[in-house]
C-alpha cells in the first residue's frame, strides 16, 4: 500500500510537547511583575493557541480590576511580554514531548516523510522550547507565528510548509490539537487530524471537526508506514474520513 502522505505538519504546544505548566508559570509571574493578583496557571492552558501576547492578553483580563483603561491594559500587557521572555527562557527547557512524539518522528524520517511544526508561537520562543531536546534534528522546516505577516487560522503558513515541501494539498497532513488547527487546515485545503490531550480551550476534540480525532501520534507513523489504511484505528465512535 502506497503511503498517503508525504508531508506531515504538526502543531507544538499541546500536539508535540506538554508547555502548558511552563507556559502558565512565566505568564503568572510576569504579570504578577505588573502589580496584579496571581493568574491561576491551571486556566492559561485554556488560552494558548494563538501567541504568547494573546494567550498573556486573556490571562490578564482575568485578574485585571474593573475600570482597568484600554491604555494600562495595553503598556501591562506589554510589559509582561518582556517579562515573560525572561522567565520562559528558565522554565522553557522543561517542557517534555507526549510519550510517542520522538518515535512517531523518527519513524517519519525513517520513511522519509518531511515533517514540520506550524506554530502560532512566535520564533524566539519556538528555538527556546526547543534547544537542547530531540526534535530539531526530525524536524525538516519550522513555521513559527512571525514567520510571516499572517499566522494561524490564516491558510498562509500550511501554504508556506506546501511550497518548501514542494508537495500537495492532498498528499500533505495537518496533525493539531485545537480549532485552530482544524479551520488553518480547511483554509489550506489539506486533511487535518486531531489529538485529544491537547489545548482546545476546554472544548472536546471531536467538536472542532477535524477529519479524525486520533489517541495517540503513533497511528500517523502507522498510517505513513503504508502497511495500514489511513482510515483506521479512529477514536470510538467517529466515522471513517474518506
């Protein structure tokens, strides 16, 4: 059986990695930095997904008083972006990878599929996630959320890894883990599957509309490996994708 895809494109936080506690942790102190009240780290993971600025954006108005000017909203918000740089390159490195996020990879290269992470996270923060771990050497292209002037759920980035990749919509997979993902894949036109474990903004995966909700990594690496229709293995009670 013929492999049915070339290129597989993967979201980061929340699909590779488990960045939540790191990611809730710097934007706590970086916004308590501001003179505001503790952000509860347990609810930021219900806000990534769109950039580190938006994701501290939503975890400040939670804690931000009544009354508080678009102005001050504005120069806090700011500032906790620096300050979050500063405690994220600290707490970054100790993100680690879902159980089979290293073994789908490789088993990936091995069958000579490109692989890349589309990230709405912005570059510097990407490269800090991922110094000194196993992924950048099976990642083939990184598409990071300033990497060009649209990001996510814009068509523009999985356009992007298409062109570099020289492959097609049909023959190319988005593998994410929010609505995000899904409508970034629908815009671009290519089949898009969705992890369960994720950050969907509390939403069950199976509401997002993805093609496929699958359990766990490995059963794109078995999809690849041609062995297995790509159709099986789905999560109890979702339909076939054609």
């Amino acid at each position: 059986m013929r492999r049915p895809f070339d290129a597989v494109l993967f979201d980061l936080d929340g699909t590779l990695l488990e960045t939540a506690p790191e990611i809730g942790a710097a934007v706590s102190l970086a916004i308590a930095e501001q003179g505001l009240p503790p952000v509860d780290i347990a609810a930021v993971r219900f806000f990534i997904g769109h950039g580190v600025r938006e994701t501290i954006a939503k975890a400040y108005d939670t804690v931000a008083p009544a009354g508080t000017t678009e102005a001050k909203r504005n120069a806090d918000i700011d500032a906790a972006l620096l300050r979050f740089e500063h405690h994220y390159a600290r707490l970054a490195p100790q993100s680690q990878p879902f159980a089979d996020t290293v073994s789908t990879l490789t088993q990936l290269r091995a069958l000579g599929v490109k692989c890349a992470i589309v990230s709405n996270k912005e570059t510097r923060f990407v490269e800090q996630l991922l110094a000194g771990g196993p992924l950048p050497g099976l990642i083939d292209l990184l598409v990071c959320g300033d990497t060009l002037p649209k990001k996510k759920p814009d068509a523009a980035p999985i356009l992007f890894a298409l062109e570099k990749f020289g492959t097609t919509a049909a023959r190319t997979l988005m593998v994410g883990d929010s609505s995000i993902d899904v409508a970034c894949a629908r815009n671009a036109g290519v089949p898009v599957w969705m992890v369960p474990y994720g950050y969907n903004g509390g939403e069950p995966a199976e509401h997002a509309g993805a093609d496929r909700v699958i359990l766990t990594l490995t059963e794109v690496a078995l999809a690849c490996s041609g062995t297995v229709p790509a159709s099986v293995t789905l999560a109890d009670g979702l339909a076939s994708a054609p």
